[in-house]
C-alpha cells in the first residue's frame, strides 16, 4: 500500500471527520485539486463544494465544506471550513 494521507477535516466549532486516506479531491476557487501521498505543500481557498475522500480499501468519504482552506504539508491535509459536515 502507498503511504497514507493523514487527514483532518474541520469545522468551525468542531472536528467533523479524521483518519487515513489515500486521496483527497477538493474544490478549490482555481478548480478541483487531487491530492496523494508526496503532494508539494499547498495552500489553497476553498470553494463552496464537497472534498472526497477515498480510503485504502476504496470507500469513499464525502464532506461538504464552506468558506475555508485546504492545506497539505508533510502527507497531512487539513480542511477547516466556516460550516463542514459529512454528506
């Protein structure tokens, strides 16, 4: 299995969704951005919209996040959203 991405999706008051992925795909205000394991660093605006999450084993993970930033550094990818919540 490729290495993991450890990511953490939140909202404003609260953690909406946390784990391991091998993918993440998030809309951002440039368009959408596929994310795996070794991605440059990134900082990025959000778009109103959903960020996918796919598991190792294939499950899919769907959050719909508003006004907020995607970041990746280091394999971690973090969603803070003024509203998020899992679809």
């Amino acid at each position: 299995m490729a290495t993991p991405l450890n990511v953490r999706v939140v909202s404003a008051d609260h953690e909406v969704w946390s784990g391991e992925v091998s993918m993440v795909v998030a809309k951002t205000v440039e368009g959408e951005i596929g994310i795996l394991a070794g991605h440059e660093p990134l900082l990025a605006i959000l778009s109103t919209g959903e960020a996918r999450l796919t598991l190792a084993d294939g499950t899919k993970v769907t959050a719909e996040a508003d006004d907020g930033f995607i970041s990746v550094e280091n394999d971690t990818v973090t969603i803070v959203a003024r509203r998020a919540e899992l679809v």
